[in-house]
C-alpha cells in the first residue's frame, strides 16, 4: 500500500503557532552537552528522526539522557574524554549532520567506532569531512577511499591544522573544531563565505574561547566544556513553509512564535521582503548564547514538481529562476512525490493551498524527520488534508 496526502486549496491562513526546535541547533545541543563537565536541562528540544539519531549515538557511548514528561532533557555530560566504546555500529539514520559532526568528535576519541546510515546517507559524500580531518591525523576508512559510509574510526591523537576549506559548509566546520577541542595545539578554518555559526555560538557558551573574524574561525585544543542550561528556539526552516503559505493565500494573519533568526539563517526572511511579502519580527531577543547530493535531487524535484503546476522554472546547477504566477490547477494523475525528502514534501504540501484543484503528495511520512505534527498544525490553521492509501 502507498499513502499519500491530498490538500484541498484554501482561502487564507488565521492564528498563532509555533514550530517544532531548531534541529540544526538541537543537534549540538545533545553533542556539547554530552561532552561537556556536569548537567545540562535542554529545553525544546527536537525529536524528530534526525536528532534522536544524535541521542540514541550518545546513550550508545555511555551517556546518561533523561526525557522528562515535562519535555525537558536532561544530560549527564561525560566530560571530553568521558565517552565510552560503542558496541556496535552507531546508525545516524538519515542525518548527515550526526555523521559528519560525530565524524569530527571521535576522529580524536581513544577507542573505535563505526558509523553508518540509511541507503541515502550512505550515498552522500564524506571525503569533505575526512581530507580536513586525516590532515589532522584521524584515521578514517570507508568506501570509495573514505567517501561514502559506513565510516570506520580509529581513534588517533590529533593535531591542530590551517584549513582553507573550498566550500561553505557548517557540516564540514563543525566537524572540524569538534575535533579541534581534541587536538594539539590550534585549529583554524577558513571558508570562502560564511555558513550558520551555531558550532562556534554554542561553544563559547558552554565555555570554550572561539575566535571569529570575518569567514575565519579558530580554536585551541584541550578546553574544558561546562554543562550549560539551554532553549531551543523553534526552526526557521520549519517556519518557512508557513510565512509562505501564509503569503501565497490572500487575507492570511499568521504570528509565528518563539523562531530563532540567527542571522546565517535568516535569508527566507529577506528575500520574501525582497519580494513584496509582508513579515515583521517582533520582540527579538537572544536565549542561550545547498548541495545537491541530499535525500534526493533537491533541486531537480523540485522544478519538475513546479512545472506540472504551470510555473515557468529555469533549472540550474545550484538553483533554479522561477517566474512569478499563480500555480494552475495539476494535471490529470499528476504524482507529487517527494522521493523521502522532507522538505520536497512541505513544500508540496504548501504549493497545494493555491491550485483550484485538490492535489496529491506522495512519501510523506519523511516529514517526521525534522516537524514531526506539520500537516496537525497546516490543519488547526484552516487547510483540509486527507490520509489516504492506495495499492
């Protein structure tokens, strides 16, 4: 049986939600807490599929996580080098984050480890991770000369290096400072723009010195991390589905509460104002301190989705040209799969409240992977969606 969606077109959004944590932030939330010298309380944490891939490869090293009926999360942090030999592999699931991160954090760890993934993570490339770290001395083995998982870690006394890295990326940085807080020495990285600055916001917060300036980021070895309380703010990303949904259906009222507007995250915000759409951030404060080769082609998905719906798209290597107009109606026995992504799957979900015509997304269930109760919240905002299957 397959199940799909079917979304009804609607007249416009009213009320007040909010969305599920960051999951970017809620992934090292669970990392830095676990390494770091005594308890720390997480508050909002995301519990999508992603980020308790990151909790369960915790708990595998020894680390004490409680989940309170309250949804408080409670770490008993290990300390740097308090972690303990897993087992048995350590499955990040679909989350490339928890094995690239992970990747950087037992590069420097005295004991062995393997980590590996679904059939789509183990598609997607490491040697961007694994180049920076074995210059620092990790000894990281895996398929296709160490770029596709599963990865196998031994771990290795590490020194610090001067990496210019050829691409922009926090996965790619973060590994590389968490192994860094295990080296010898210095670790710098330069990146030719910047990405999200989570890593390098929320070790200084749980106490370690990192220095920034301009794309370069560098830190020192052999440092201390302190138990920290933290909240999670909710996921823009996840946000944005509903100020475009909000923006694309006329007469819409849409506040969207407690969202983190980081500001190596907030390009969705500026570009919809860019654009002509009304969005205000109110009451800001501070708490607590795109490649293609994803769970499909995301791009490529995308434009062909966009086009069955009557929309003039242009498709590019790292993006697409999309020419303003109201989607028509989809074509008769049109399927709107997300191919397991995620995000395809929102964002169908989204582009069905303008049609004049019921529509259907298929493999939807992916969604839980970073909002888990997304088509709940479309629907207490008026949208009618339906569960169905089919052989």
């Amino acid at each position: 049986m397959t199940k799909y969606l079917t979304i009804e077109p609607c007249k416009s959004l009213q009320g007040e939600i909010t969305v599920p944590g960051d999951k970017s932030i809620s992934h090292r939330a669970l990392m830095l807490a676990s390494i770091a010298e005594g308890d720390s309380a997480i508050k909002g944490l995301l519990k999508g599929e992603d980020n308790m891939a990151t909790l369960k490869a915790f708990r595998q090293m020894g680390v004490r996580i409680d989940e309170r009926e309250n949804g408080m999360v409670v770490i008993q942090g290990k300390g740097l080098h308090g972690l303990k030999e897993p087992e048995d592999f350590i499955d990040a699931g679909n989350s490339g984050t928890t094995m690239r991160l992970l990747t950087g954090l037992l590069s420097g760890q005295e004991f062995f480890s393997v980590l590996t993934g679904d059939q789509y993570l183990r598609k997607r490339p490491m040697k961007r991770i694994v180049e920076p770290l074995s210059l620092m001395g990790a000894r990281i083995f895996g398929r296709e000369g160490g770029n596709k998982a599963p990865l196998a870690i031994i771990g290795s006394k590490l020194k610090g290096i001067t990496y210019n890295s050829p691409l922009a990326s926090a996965q790619v940085k973060s590994a590389v400072l968490l192994a860094g807080l295990s080296a010898d020495g210095g670790t710098t990285l330069t990146e030719p723009t910047i990405s999200r600055d989570h890593t390098e916001r929320m070790l200084a917060y749980f106490g370690a010195e990192v220095k920034r300036k301009g794309t370069t980021v560098s830190i020192t070895g052999g440092q201390k991390l302190a138990g920290r309380n933290i909240e999670v703010p909710g996921d823009i990303s996840s946000a944005a589905f509903f100020m475009v949904a909000a923006l694309i259906t006329e007469d819409s009222e849409l506040l969207i509460k407690n969202v983190g507007i980081n500001p190596t995250r907030t390009g969705i915000i500026n570009i919809l104002q860019a654009m002509g759409g009304d969005l205000k951030i109110v009451n800001q404060r501070e708490i607590s301190g795109e490649p293609v080769v994803k769970e499909s082609d995301r791009i490529g998905t995308m434009a062909t989705h966009l086009k069955e719906l009557g929309i003039q798209v242009t498709e590019f290597d790292d993006g697409m040209d999309i020419v303003g107009g109201r989607p028509k109606p989809p074509p008769q026995g049109a399927i709107f799969n997300s191919h397991g992504d995620h995000r395809v799957a929102m964002s169908m979900l989204v582009a069905g409240l303008a049609p004049d015509k019921e529509m259907q997304v298929f493999d939807t269930e992916c969604i839980d992977t970073s909002f888990p109760g997304f088509v709940k919240t479309l629907s207490e905002l008026g949208c009618r969606i339906a569960a169905s299957e089919k052989e």
